[in-house]
C-alpha cells in the first residue's frame, strides 16, 4: 500500500504523519486489496480541512472533512471513511451471495 500526505499551507510534521497513519490503518484493515492512499491536508482562513483517496480493486473511495481543529477533522474523516468501507466491503459481499442463492432457489423449482 502505498500512503501519500501532502499538505497545502500544512507543514507536514511526523506526529501528524504518525497520526493519519494510526488512523488509516485502522480503517484499512478491512480490505486486503488496497493499492494506494492519498491524504492531503489544507488550510483556508481558520478552517483546517482533511482529505483521503483510497484507490482499492474497482472503486476510488473519497472523504473529506472539515473543522476548526485538524485532528479533529482527520477523527471525522476517518470516521467517514470506516463507514463508506465498511459499505463498500458489504456491498460487494452481498452481491456474490444474492447470485448464489437466486440460483439455488431456480435449481430447486
């Protein structure tokens, strides 16, 4: 997995690394097929903003979140972020599950 954090007018320190990293890697367990993720932080006026991309077999997923702390904002877009997985994860299981079942059912008819 590669893991990229750029930062727009955000120095990026390594306890902020260290901290996207605990963060993500929390959310990226789930998957084993993730190729690639890219954070990029920024800074507008007094809002600190916290963006990711993660690039997994057949789908981008993308979160951003906002707020006047930066790691808070990074704690709401990892939250995020656990949910669209988490969606996505379940998506793609039940989608393989439907097809065997329906064709269960029509062998038994």
């Amino acid at each position: 997995m590669n893991l990229n954090i750029t930062g727009h007018h955000v120095e990026v320190t390594p306890a902020i690394r260290e901290y996207v990293t605990t963060k993500l890697d929390r959310v990226i367990r789930h998957f084993d097929n993730v190729t690639s993720v890219n954070v990029i932080l920024s800074v507008e006026k007094l809002v600190q903003k916290a963006e990711v991309t993660v690039h997994v077999r057949g789908k981008d997923l993308f979160v951003e979140a906002a707020d006047q702390d930066l790691y808070a904002a990074l704690d709401a877009m990892t939250d995020k972020l656990d949910r669209q997985v988490l969606k996505y994860k379940q998506k793609n299981q039940d989608h393989g599950h439907d097809a065997i079942k329906h064709r269960n059912t029509a062998e038994e008819s």
